[in-house]
C-alpha cells in the first residue's frame, strides 16, 4: 500500500514544485506572503471590530431615534392643530377686546395730547422769552468786553506808533474817542 502511494506522492512533490516555481517567476515569495494574508486578517478583524461594528450600531441607534422622532413628530402634530384651534379663537375674543382698548386709548390720548400741547407752547413762549432776555444780556456783555479790549488795542497800537508812553490823560482820551466810535455802530 506505501508503494502505491509513492507515485502519488512524487507527483504531488512535482506539482508542489511546479507551483513553487511559478511563484518564483512571478517574484512571489511565500512566506511573505503568509505574513501579509495575516497582516490582511488582523486588519480586517481590527475594521471590523473597532470601525465598522459600532459605525453599524450607532447607525442602528440613529434609525430608531429617527423612528421616535417620526412618532413623536405625528403626535406633535395632531396636538398643534387642536391648539391653533384653541389659539385662533383666543385671538378673536383677544382681537375684539384690543380694539376696545385702542378706542379708549385713543380717547385718552387725544385730550392728552391737547393738554400737553397747551403745556408745551406756554413753556415754549417762557423759553423764548427767557432766551431773548439772555441774549440781550450776553449782547451787552459782550460790547463792554469789546469796547474795554478796542480801548486798550487802541491804546497800545498809539503808543507803538508814537513810539512813547501815554500818560493817564491821554490814555481816557482815546478810551474816549473809541468808546464813542463803538457806541455808533
């Protein structure tokens, strides 16, 4: 019986060795190759354990979640319509009591606005007279300082072009002059 497994074996040992060639021609080294089918297996297990498991489990939840939602939103929207009802004829009885207010603001408003009118113009008319006393008084301030400031100018420029110091009588002589010349205009 081990003789007639000897050609069997010799041709299995052929063939093995036709493959081995083969493997060689084409640069395929087989060991090599063992380690990266393994190297391809644990990748393939660490993916599809750690990646594609709980992609998959969280798109499982999500599908679920989005079923309650489509429930929930059905429910929701049963609810809503029972409460536009409710709201539309709140807003009527609403609408029809703000339209009562709105009359009476009105009212109210209008004698309010006559009597603050009133008030305003009477204040305006004190503010405006008011304003013009201060004005009249700022106007008359203002010429003294004027007419103080030309006086020295005048006095100043003279001396310059005299070239000499005034004395006291010469100086309220021209103060004078220039207070008469500034009452004119």
């Amino acid at each position: 019986m081990i003789v007639e497994l000897l050609p069997l074996a010799e041709a299995a040992g052929q063939s093995a060795g036709g493959v081995t060639q083969i493997l060689n021609e084409f640069g395929i080294d087989g060991p090599i190759l063992l380690a990266q089918a393994i190297n391809f297996s644990i990748v393939v297990f660490v993916l599809w354990r750690f990646a594609f498991k709980p992609v998959a489990a969280t798109l499982q939840q999500r599908q679920k979640q989005i079923e309650t939602g489509l429930k929930d939103a059905a429910d929701i929207k049963a609810k809503l319509a029972a409460t536009h009802q409710e709201t539309l004829q709140i807003l009527q009885k609403a609408h029809a009591e703000a339209a009562q207010v709105v009359d009476n603001a009105r009212r109210a408003a209008k004698e309010f606005s006559e009597r603050e009118q009133k008030a305003a113009t009477d204040r305006a008319n004190e503010i405006i007279v008011k304003a013009q006393q201060a004005i009249e008084l700022e106007r008359k301030k203002m010429m003294q300082e004027t007419r103080g400031e030309i006086a020295r100018l005048v006095v100043a420029t003279t001396q310059k072009v005299l070239a000499k110091e005034l004395s006291d009588f010469e100086r309220s002589r021209f103060n004078e002059a220039a207070a008469k010349e500034l009452t004119n205009v």
